[in-house]
C-alpha cells in the first residue's frame, strides 16, 4: 500500500463523521430558525364572522360571555401562544376554550383563544380548527 493510498483511508472517516456533523447542525439550526419567530414576523391571521362558526363554537362565545359552565376542565385555562400565531401579549391575556366537535369523545382539535384582562368580555378573540396550526380572528 502506497503513502497516498494510507492517507486517503485516514481521511475517510474523518471526512464522514465531520459530513455527519454539519448535517446534523445544519437540520438542528433550521429547525430553530423555523421555530423561533420575533415579534416583527407574527403573521396577522385571516378573519371569520361569528355566524361563519360551527354552532358549536357559537355556543362556546356564548359560554365564554356569561362566564361558563364550561364542558371541559381545561376550558378557562391560559394559552401561552408558544407558537407565535397571535398578537404578542405578556402571559396570561389569553386563554382557550375547547370547541366541542361532534362525533368525538375527547377535546378535540377545534379551539377558541381569546385575550383580554377580562375573561367574560375579550378584546379579541381567535378561532382555530386545528389545534394552534392556524388561527383565525373571530369578527361580528
């Protein structure tokens, strides 16, 4: 075996494992990049009229007004908005409410998100129908 054939073996594995490892940070940095979005970049969503929702999310805005009962105990709860979809806010401004979908004997994907310091009369409130992927503003 000649010197050049030696040095092109010892430079085989070093050259796949240093391949490996730029693969594996570059997809680790992407994912960052696609996760993490600054408050410049939330997008506005798309809107709905409150008679455009399922009855059963009308009856849930209604719910919501008069301050429960609510079906689900997680309804009520704080939404932390980890995804960034909606307006920035300091935490606690929203919260989430399940909208119930027939058929099903659990929560759901179908959600309400609204935000405000009071409950019982939002400032706003969000339709989603597939578990924070989206959101839609609900208008009058």
């Amino acid at each position: 075996m000649g010197l050049s054939q030696i040095r092109a073996v010892k430079k085989g594995p070093w050259l796949v494992k240093s391949l490996a490892a730029v693969l594996v940070m570059t997809a680790a940095a992407s994912t960052m990049l696609v996760q993490s979005r600054s408050p410049a970049e939330v997008i506005q969503p798309a809107v709905i009229g409150a008679n455009a929702l399922p009855v059963q999310g009308k009856a849930v805005i209604e719910q919501i007004r008069l301050g429960g009962p609510f079906r689900y105990e997680k309804d009520g709860a704080v939404f932390g908005n980890r995804e960034r979809l909606l307006p920035g806010q300091k935490r606690g401004y929203y919260r989430e409410y399940t909208v119930p979908t027939p058929g099903l004997n659990h929560r759901g994907a179908r959600r309400i998100v609204c935000g405000g310091q009071k409950p019982r009369t939002p400032d706003d409130c969000y339709y989603t129908e597939d578990h924070y992927a989206s959101f839609r503003l609900i208008v009058q």
